[in-house]
C-alpha cells in the first residue's frame, strides 16, 4: 500500500498539502492583539486563499482542508507551525506563541481524521513552532531556538526521532524586533532545492551560514525591501519549482535566473498584513 504521509524535505515535489480558509476569528483579529500590520478584510482574504488553493490544485497538488473548530485562532489558517511531518507520522508540536495554544490538539483531530498516524506529542514546557524547523536533506533537521521553539521542545524534538537517523542541529535565532514578532528559522530562509535557498542574509547565524556553504547550497539574497514583505517565504512545489508573494520581483528574478519556475500569488490581506507567506498558509502532508 502506498503511503500517503510523509517527506522529510522541504523541496521534494508537494503531493498533498493542508490550508486552512480565513475564518470569521481571522477577519476579526485585533491587530494590535495579534502582531498584524493591520485588520485584514474578510471577503478579499478569503477571494486571495482561494486563488492560492486554485494555484496549488492547477500545479497538480492535492489540498485537503483543516477544518476543525477553532474559534478566536486568528492565525489558524497557517497551518504549517502546528505539527512536523515525518516518514514515520506526525509530531503535534506546542506553540510558542500563547494566543496560538489549541491548534496543536485541532491539528491533531484533522490529521487523525485522515488516518495519518501520531507519532508524538511535545508536553510539558517544551514549545516548538513549524516555522522553525527546516528539512535541510532527509537526515539533517535544523531547528531555530528563539521566542517560539525553546530548548525543552528541542529535546523533545530529539526523543521524537530517535532511531530514525536524523540529526538535529541547533541554530540560534537572533532578537530582531522581539517576543511579539514572529521571526521563525523559515523568516530567514527557504531551500527551493538540495542546493538552492533563498535567504536574508543580515539575520543569518554564522554557524548556520557555514552548514549551508558546507552542504553546497547556493543562496540567493533577498533585499531588505522584499525581506520586509516576505521575500524569503517561497514554497517549493518541487524542485526548482516555486510559489511565492506576487510583490517580490527581485527574489522572483533571481530565482528564475537560478532556473526556477515560479508561480506568484496575491497576498495583500491573507499574508502582508497577518506575517504569514506561502509556506506557512500550507501544511505539506506528503512530499515526493
């Protein structure tokens, strides 16, 4: 029988994926509240979530929506920080941010409803975030430790993949603007491929910067501008084959002139005012 979960990497071709649709707590989020620029508008939200979906379903990729109650979850529609995916199921991860605490267990309920097995569950004080855990290959999970993912989540991290061969490697997130902001490891980087990422090189940690020139990955620098509005969050579809915020024509150019194939969304209301891109609209379930 063919396994329908699973993937350990950010770039082997998207065969399933999880969204979520902008709900009624995410037309109402307080800005302040909830870190946005400003007050997203429902209905243009929800038209731009359904674009993206017809983007993903046009690239062949099959999407399944999260759809467990949440309510006053403003940032439940990104789905990609709840949960890890492995070849061995799934990790229910605890969030960092408190406002997001309940969509782990929501998760949980969706990916059980469709017969993904749960392989662990982080508890206690451990707190790990999707955004900041990178497949950097099948073997090597980096895990960015900053307001969001801590050293108990770490550990716990470690306890879930014993066994499986893969190392975790530490990377070290800097302040930048703060507990309130999100900077996950995935702020800083996107791999579109075994040697290709996209990366904002001024928040980079050093030793993480030697990792990547030491696996032969080539960067590709996206500016302060377009770090600004997510330039660095770009999904893979496969390899060499991305999706990503309509306003980064920078980072589009130099992705195309890399060899990439890159398709663009818009994201006004669902992702420059809430901090959330392509990758973490999206929940991969099966890569490869």
């Amino acid at each position: 029988m063919t396994q329908h979960y699973g993937g350990q990497s950010m770039f082997a071709p998207l065969q399933t994926v999880l969204v979520r649709r902008p709900d009624r707590a995410f037309g109402a989020a307080d800005p302040l509240l909830w870190h946005y620029t400003e007050q997203p508008y429902l209905p243009l939200a929800q038209q731009e979530h359904d674009a993206f979906v017809n983007t993903l379903l046009g690239n062949g990729v099959e999407v399944v929506y999260h759809d467990a109650p949440l309510p006053d979850h403003a940032d439940a529609i990104f789905v990609h920080d709840p949960v890890l995916m492995t070849d061995r199921g799934a990790i229910i991860l605890r969030m960092g941010k408190m406002l997001r605490s309940g969509e782990d267990e929501a998760m949980a309920l969706t990916l059980q409803r469709l017969g993904v097995p749960i392989l662990y569950r982080l508890s206690g004080e451990a707190t790990a975030e999707g955004g900041d855990l990178l497949w950097l290959d099948e073997r090597t999970l980096c895990v960015g430790l900053g307001f969001r993912t801590n050293a108990a989540g770490f550990a716990q991290l470690g306890e879930a993949l014993a066994g499986s061969g893969v190392e975790l490697v530490p990377v070290q997130l800097p302040y930048f603007e703060g507990p309130e902001a999100c900077l996950h490891l995935m702020s800083l980087i996107s791999l579109v491929d075994a040697d290709l990422a996209v990366v904002y090189r001024p928040l980079l940690p050093v030793p993480f910067y030697h990792l990547l020139v030491a696996h032969g990955v080539e960067l590709i620098d996206v500016s302060d501008e377009e770090f600004a509005t997510m330039g660095t969050n770009v999904l893979a579809l496969g390899p060499r084959h991305c999706l990503m915020l309509d306003h980064n024509h920078e980072t589009r150019a130099a992705l195309e002139e890399a060899g990439c194939r890159v398709a663009t969304y818009r994201g006004d209301e669902m992702s420059l005012k809430a901090e959330g891109g392509a990758t973490c609209l999206t929940r991969p379930i099966l890569r490869g």
